[in-house]
C-alpha cells in the first residue's frame, strides 16, 4: 500500500474502501489498484485517519488522530457512496470506536486520548449526529478505548487498549461484562463465522521492548472468543 491503512470498509461490488493515512481511497483487492479519493490530511505530518466503518446507508465514516496527540486537533469524516466528503465532528485527538446501535438511532465515538466513549443522536436517513453526551468514562488503571463494535442485543462491545480486556457496555453505559485478554493491548473487535457468533479481537505489539516481546509471547495476535451473543452484519460501502 502507499499509504499507512487505518481503517477498511468493504465494498458492495469489489473491493474496499479504505482510510489511508492522508484520506480515502478505493482499493481493487483482485489487482492492486489503489484509487485516492478525498485527501484532507494530505501535508498535515502528525495527523492521520484511524478508525472507520460502513453505516447502513452505505457511508463510509473515519476519524484521525493526532499522533504528538495535541488535543483537540482530530476530527470525524463522513465519505458518501457518491464521493462527496465532510468533516462531522471536531476536537477531538485520537479517533476511535465507531458503531451504531441496532436501530440506528444511537452512534458511538470513542476518543481514546480522554478515555471517553461517547454517544449521539443519530439520523440514518441524513447520516447526521446531535445530542452528544458521555456514554462511559474509563479509569486510568482500565487503559484507554479503542475499537468496538456492537452486538445483535443492543450491547457495545469496546476493546481496552492497556487495559488488558474487552469491555462489554449495556446501551445505558453501565459495564455489563469485563473479559480479560491475554495480552495488554488489545485493539478492536468485530463479530464473525457463520452465524456471527465469535467475537474476533485483534491486539498489538506497538512500542513493545525485546524483553517485554519475551513475556508477551501473543501480542499481535488475533484471538477468537465464545461470547454467548451473536453480532450484526457489517454494512458495505454502497459506492
């Protein structure tokens, strides 16, 4: 790829559309082929996209982070299937945890530099978000919040990148669940299998010494986990 990758989207008819370090772009898996789209953080060095995912209209939304994480200086995209692009929301420095409730009315939005998970109002139709308020506040000794996705039940699944679990949320922000991971740094999760019943998380080995390597033998690992609930389709891009 020419570009850092921070989030992919599959498309409806080939492909994926992906947030690359300067903006969008779509990608032909068969070939290679790299198309760049809209490029908002083209000559910007410290800023890049990170987390994205599809809504059910088939929009593709991604956040940046700010990687010398001066506050406030990431925001939220939104990438229509017709090419046009606008920035949703600002302030924030490191984009994380997009999801929607499964009736669409609710979004999440973590920004994990203030430990924050938050939520909003959410139109499906307009592909706006309002109301924005706190969903959960996570402790310093819990790690920050990173990817999420949300389940068939209407439960926020958040993985807790220092913290060592995945953390399950009630659609009332009280923590329903804590599954301890064998590694410190998980990074997301995303349901899957057949019938969408395995948690599938990724972690990381960012920024790990050789002899903490040692030690952390299953860090970068993919693991897969029985949660007893199964998940949601994840939309495709519908450009």
């Amino acid at each position: 790829m020419p570009e850092h990758v921070g989030s992919i989207g599959l498309r409806q008819h080939r492909g994926v559309v992906a947030a690359l370090r300067s903006g969008f772009a779509f990608v032909d898996l068969d070939t290679g082929d790299v198309r760049k789209l809209f490029r908002p953080m083209l000559g910007q060095p410290d800023i890049r996209f990170n987390d994205g995912r599809c809504d059910r209209r088939g929009r593709f939304w991604a956040g940046t982070l700010h990687e010398k994480r001066h506050p406030g200086a990431a925001a939220l995209y939104r990438l229509d299937p017709d090419g046009c692009c606008q920035e949703m929301l600002g302030g924030a420095t490191v984009s994380n945890g997009i999801a929607w409730s499964p009736d669409d009315r609710t979004m999440y939005f973590a920004d994990s530099w203030t430990h924050t998970i938050y939520s909003f109002d959410f139109d499906l139709n307009d592909g706006t978000l309002g109301n924005r308020r706190i969903f959960a506040k996570l402790p310093a000794s819990s790690g920050v919040p990173d990817g999420a996705t949300v389940d068939s039940e209407g439960f926020l699944w958040s993985a807790n990148f220092d913290g060592g679990c995945i953390t399950r949320y009630a659609p009332d922000g009280r923590v329903a669940r804590i599954i301890p991971m064998p590694v410190r740094r998980p990074t997301s999760c995303a349901f899957g299998g057949e019938d969408l019943s395995i948690l599938y998380v990724t972690s990381a080995s960012l920024d790990l010494t050789d002899q903490q390597r040692v030690v952390a033998t299953l860090a970068g690992g993919l693991f897969a986990v029985d949660v007893g609930v199964k998940g949601l389709p994840e939309p495709r891009f519908a450009g």
